[in-house]
C-alpha cells in the first residue's frame, strides 16, 4: 500500500478580495462555454470540475503551510521567503566548494565559515538576516494576535447566549 499524498487545499481566503474574486468569476464564466460541446452528463460533470479546479488554481493558488499554519498572512510568508534568500545566499557560497569526500567537505566548509566570519559580505548578511527575522517575528505575531481576535468574535455570541441560557 502506498500512502496517498495529500492535496493542499485552495486559498479560498482570497476571494474576500473583490478583484481577485471578480477576475475568478470572469475566469469561471468564460471557461464555462467548454460545457455547451459535452456531449452526455459525465462529459459535463467532468469539465464543470476541471474548469473549477483550474480557475481556483490561477486564480486564488493553493493555501500555504499546514493545518496549523493558517494564520500567517500572505505578508508574513513573503517575508519568511525574503529571509530565507538571504540564507540560501550564504549557504549557495558552501555547496559551490561541495567535495564528495565527506571530511574533505567537512573541512572545506569550516574552512569557508571562518572566512567569511571574517569577511564583511558575512556581516551584511547576518545583519540583514537579524533585521528580516526580526520583521518576520513581528509581522507573525501580529497575524496571531489577529487571527485568534477573529476567532474570539466568532465565538462570542454563542458563549453569550450559552451564559443566558443557564
């Protein structure tokens, strides 16, 4: 047996948007003149499903991170991808003097680091590395502060209504 890989769900946050929700719905309306050529009801049922798959995938994408990831904002994984350029930038410079032998490599790689402890290409980099962590935590903790705000408005006229009924 092999284990299916699960499909990330669509972004169906962002149709709160009007533009984007407006350009899905053109998108959909225009892609629905495929159904008129189907022949029988599979054929119909078939197209109606890829055309919706198809219209949510360009225009909304895919939710990003997991279950318990989906209060990060599209802001804060922009800035999540800025940080992690930053160091694949320095780690791009370590697989460049890559070796197939292991204590070669691992020598090399010691080597690189101490330079560049030294260099000042180094010390821009973990200053701007700092600095995008440092937005990065910011923006991440403000989006949870907002998300479970929004949960606490969902839930409290049911905790009122739960606390008048008793």
């Amino acid at each position: 047996m092999s284990a299916k890989k699960s499909v990330r769900p669509f972004a169906v946050e962002k149709l709160k948007d009007k533009t984007i929700s407006d350009e899905f719905c053109i998108d959909v309306s225009n892609r629905f003149a495929m159904l008129q050529h189907a022949a029988d009801f599979a054929d119909q049922w078939k197209i109606f499903q890829e055309t919706i798959k198809d219209s949510a995938e360009q225009g909304t994408g895919r939710r990003r991170g997991s279950r318990k990831e989906r209060w990060i904002s599209e802001r804060s994984w922009k800035l999540i991808n800025e940080r992690k350029a930053i160091t694949n930038s320095v780690l791009q410079m370590f697989r460049m003097i890559r070796s197939t032998n292991l204590l070669t490599y691992l020598l090399t790689i010691k080597i690189a680091r101490d330079q560049t402890k030294c260099d000042e290409t180094w010390k821009i980099n973990n200053e701007e590395y700092k600095k995008k962590d440092k937005e990065v935590k910011k923006s991440c903790k403000s989006d949870q502060r907002k998300w479970v705000e929004d949960k606490q408005k969902k839930l409290q006229p049911a905790v009122t209504l739960r606390l008048c009924t008793r």
